[in-house]
C-alpha cells in the first residue's frame, strides 16, 4: 500500500489536479443542465442498459450479451438522436459570453410591474394570454412568425393584444431587451408524452418554448382564471400580482441586472478617478 501511494505522489502532476477539475466541472454543470428533464429519465434508462450489458457479460447471458452489444455500437447516433434537444440546449449555453453579459435597462426593471399587472387583470377576466421573455437565448425565429410592435411594455396594451376581438390575441407576446417585439407569435409545443392531459395548447406552447430556450413564460389560464410562471419546462400555478412580480424581478436578476465585464471596469476606473482628483 506504501509503494502505491509512493507511486501515485511520484507520478501525479499539478496539471492531473487540473485535468480532474475540468472533467468533475463539466459533468456537474451537464447534471445541472439535465435535471428534472426528460434528458434524467432516458439517462436513466441508458444506465440501467449498461448495467444489464455488464452483468449479462458476468454472468454469460450471451443472448442478451449479444443483443446489448449491438445496441451500444450505435451508442453515439442513439445518444444524439435521443438528446437532440438537450444538446441544442447546452451548446446555446455554452456559447453564452459570461465576461460581457449586457445589464438590464431601466425599462426591463419596469416591465415586471407591467407584466404582472396585466397578467392578474387578464386571469381576473379569464382571458387567456401567453408573454414570452427573451432571455440569453435568441427568439428571432419565432418573433418572424408574429406581426412586429416594437412597443413599450404597458399593462393596457398587453391586455388589449389578448382581447378576444383583438387579431393578435392568438398567439404569444414576445418580449425583448425590455420591448414588446411582436405578438401574435406561435411557438412549438412540447414534446413531454406524459404531459398532464387538463393542459390545452396554450399550456402546451408554454412548455414548448421553455424546453428549447432559457425563455421565461408568463401564462394566463382562461379556464382556470390563473396566472402561471413556465421556466424551463415546469410550471409554477397560480400567482398573485406580487408573486408573480418578485419571481420575475428574481429570475431576470440573475442573468440580466448585472453590469457587464466592461461597465464594471469603466466604473471603477471612473471611481478611483474620482478618489484620486478628491485627494488633491
């Protein structure tokens, strides 16, 4: 045991240290990015696949060592056509710039006042509306796909869009850089097979676009008369105007109201300016 451990200090490297952090990093920023998808559950059973292939080569099962071992030489096309969305996901994280983030203007803070206003006067009336935050990732596509506002978010022009007689209301308000950027957009619907059966369409397109991208959903219920919060497939039911505001004044905190890389350092050397131009 002495002459291992002998062994392993000779030959270990600082780089070694490093090279394990990279690889323990990746796969907990990877577990981050999967848990509480469907990507877990059909991790899982790849799993309990490749635990079946190792016991039934111990215990020379040779059929289903044969019928697993075929299965695994297409391991990476199975992988790629099973996590297909998953993996569109993650690289769209990954090419997130972390160092140059952009901050949140004044009017994305005064959204959330506007946005949770007209969802609870919307939920009152039970009228059905679907408002879509853009986020880190881009929503070009489906903003093509809506008629072009280019508006300021307010709490009226949000509850006329989805008024019955209005000929956008069939569709999702989309929401960027603080803006209303269209309505009347359609969004892809999820992909979940064991989606509760009570949800319509609406609910459906929520999730749908929650799935695909890092967008917030804002979702009224006609039925139900309710305000939901969709993030990253799940929904959060039935929120009252202050709930609903400060979950989003918290999401929108933690990816948009942060000085970028280049503000930060604008301000400081502004401040230590400042100290020193005092001092004198």
């Amino acid at each position: 045991m002495t002459e291992v451990i002998r062994h392993l200090q000779a030959s270990f490297r600082l780089l070694d240290l490093v090279d394990i952090g990279i690889v323990a990093f990746l796969i907990y920023r990877t577990l981050l990015l999967i848990k509480g998808t469907r990507a877990m559950q059909m991790l899982t059973g790849l799993g309990i696949l490749a635990i079946g292939y190792f016991l039934s080569s111990t215990l020379e099962l040779f059929t289903t060592h044969w019928l697993l071992s075929h299965f695994f030489d297409y391991f990476v096309l199975i992988v790629i056509i099973l996590f297909e969305d998953d993996l569109r996901r993650a690289l769209t994280t990954v090419g997130k710039n972390p160092f140059f983030s952009s901050s949140a203007s004044e009017r994305e803070r005064l959204m959330v006042d506007e946005i949770a206003r007209a969802a609870t006067k919307l939920a009152g009336e039970r009228i059905g509306a679907l408002m879509v935050i853009e986020r880190e990732t881009g929503l070009k596509n489906f903003i093509e796909t809506g008629s072009k506002l280019e508006a300021q978010v307010k709490a009226e022009l949000l509850y006329s869009i989805f008024l019955t007689n209005s000929p956008i209301h069939d569709g999702a308000v989309i929401i960027t850089s603080g803006r209303i950027a269209a309505a009347g957009c359609f969004l892809p619907l999820t992909k979940d097979p064991n989606i509760d059966k009570r949800y319509g369409t609406r609910h459906r397109a929520a999730l749908g676009i929650t799935e695909d991208s890092d967008a917030i959903v804002i979702l009224v219920s006609e039925e139900a008369g309710e305000a939901h919060l969709v993030k990253n497939g799940r929904i959060i039911t039935n929120l009252n105007e202050a709930e609903l505001a400060q979950s989003l004044t918290a999401l929108l905190d933690l990816t948009r109201v942060r000085a970028s890389w280049a503000e930060k350092l604008r301000q400081t050397l502004v401040r230590r300016f400042s100290d020193r131009e005092g001092g004198r």
